[in-house]
C-alpha cells in the first residue's frame, strides 16, 4: 500500500488523533518496509533517526492506540516475537497471509484469499459470518530448498 505523508494526516484526523511528528514517522517507517514485520523495537530504531527525542514507551503507546484503530495489523509469526504491519486502514479487506521458512526465516507474504468458499460455506451452514482471518503457512524457502538439495548431493557424492 503506498501511502504518502498526505495520506497519513488524513487517516490520522478522520480517527479525531491530532497530527504529530511521532506518529507520522512511526506510520512512515511501517509502510516503507512492507515486507519486513517490524518489531517495536525495530520501529523505534528507525524512528529514532529522525525523531531522536522520542523514547520507546512512546512507540509502544503509539502502536497500540494505531492497532486499535486499525491502522494497522499485530502478526505472530511463532518466533516469540510481535511484529507489526501496515493496516488497510479500517476496510473491510482480509489481510494477506504468511509464508514463513523454517530454515532462513524469511517471511513472505501473499495476497490471494484461498478461503471464499470455505467462508461461504460456513456462512450458509453453520450461520458463521467469517469477518477476518490469518494464514501461516510454514515450509521452506526456494534459497533454503536448492541449499538443502545441493548439501544432500554433495554428501552423496562423498
């Protein structure tokens, strides 16, 4: 989602939040890294550059009042870490989901929503109005695949 500078005063004023630096910059450093899921800590890093009076308390009030407002998305990507993302802004969109390699890491994420019909049919059997979901899906990377295939052909070949 690119969003600019514009755009953030405007989601900030329609959920009546005043404008501050501090939340504008922590709203910046989430959306340039689309694909990283920060951690507080990692926003406050970042955040600190341009806002160096800003201490870590103010980022982790700010996070939460933004994830109450739907600005944006908690993740737990089972690493015992709590990372943070973009929102869609309050709409009505499910999120995109999660690709996590069990041997690198790296997370990857997609955006195609392989749950309408189960949705549906939920909707129309159980009476379940499914407003949101999360998919994790844990395997290994292509990096971590090819890796894995060449160590195993060099212990053969051994």
């Amino acid at each position: 989602m690119a969003v600019n500078e514009a755009h953030f005063r405007k989601l900030l004023r329609e959920k009546g939040l005043k404008v501050t630096n501090q939340r504008l910059r922590i709203l910046e450093v989430l959306e340039s890294s689309p694909n990283r899921h920060l951690t507080a800590e990692e926003i406050y890093r970042q955040v600190k550059d341009t806002c160096p009076d800003m201490g870590l308390a103010t980022v982790y009030r700010t996070i939460q009042l933004f994830l109450e407002l739907q600005l944006i998305d908690r993740i737990d990507l089972n690493d015992g870490l709590v990372r943070y993302e973009i929102g869609e802004a309050g709409q009505t969109k499910h999120r995109h989901h999660h690709l996590i390699c069990r041997a690198c890491g790296k997370v990857q994420a997609f955006e195609d929503d392989l749950l309408e019909e189960l949705e549906t049919k939920l909707l129309s059997e159980l009476s379940f109005q499914v407003v949101d979901h999360e998919v994790k899906l844990f395997g290994y990377c292509r990096e971590c695949r090819e890796m894995q295939a060449e160590q195993k052909l060099s212990m053969e070949q051994e």
